[in-house]
C-alpha cells in the first residue's frame, strides 16, 4: 500500500509540473485545455499496455508515466520487481526536477506572467474621476 502511495505521489507531481509548464504558456482558458488534452491521452497509454502484453523491463520503467502505471498494475497483480521500483523513482525525481527547473524559467521572466493577462497599470475611464 505505501508503495502505491509513493508511485501515485510521483506520477501527479509528473503530471501537475507539466501541466504548470504548458498551461503558462497559453493566452486563454480554452488554449490551456487544448495543450493540456494530449497529457490526458498519455496518461491512458500504461492501462492498455498489458492487454498487449509488455513486460515491464527496466527501460520501461524508467520512461515517465509509463513506468509507474506498468508498476501499478504488477503491484496489483502478480508482484514487484525492486529494480524496476528504484528505476522508476529515480527517473521519476530527475523527470520532476527538469520539470521545476522549466517551471522556474518560465516564471523567472515577466513575459509569462503577464502575457495576455489584463494591464493594471492602465487605469479605465471610470477609476479617472
């Protein structure tokens, strides 16, 4: 159960950096959802692949996503191998840490944060008098 636990912590840090890392880049709510659509897809893909029958090898394990819904279903299902285990939480924290380092990027300059937002500094005729 705590191996569940940790494996769903690192896939939604996965999934909410790069949903940060894209969503700040679209100009409207609707951009966003449509950049975000494709995360939704990815996430899908570890459910159908063992209807198709991969193992999860090593090289698996360490692809972001992937590697922790194909652990997921062995947890569930037959058992663990503990290398994958170490080799999906450690791409996991490099995954994440490359994602924080682009949020941080992105947040550093002022284009992102206030790229099609409304101008404060802009007073309307209303506030004038």
């Amino acid at each position: 159960v705590i191996m569940a636990v940790v494996i769903i912590c690192a896939v939604s840090l996965i999934v909410s950096g790069l949903s940060i890392a894209i969503g700040s880049k679209a100009k409207s709510f609707k951009e966003a959802q449509s950049a975000l659509q494709p995360i939704q897809f990815l996430g899908m893909i570890p459910l159908f692949l063992p209807m198709f029958e991969v193992e999860n090898t090593i090289i698996i394990s360490m692809i972001p996503l992937v590697g922790q819904g194909m652990l997921l279903n062995e947890l569930f299902s037959v058992g663990v191998n503990y290398i994958n285990v170490i080799c999906s939480f450690v791409s996991s924290i490099v995954f994440i840490i490359l994602v924080i380092s682009i949020i941080s990027k992105q947040y550093k300059s002022e284009e992102t944060l206030f790229s099609g937002k409304i101008d404060f500094t802009k007073r309307s005729k209303k506030n004038r008098n």
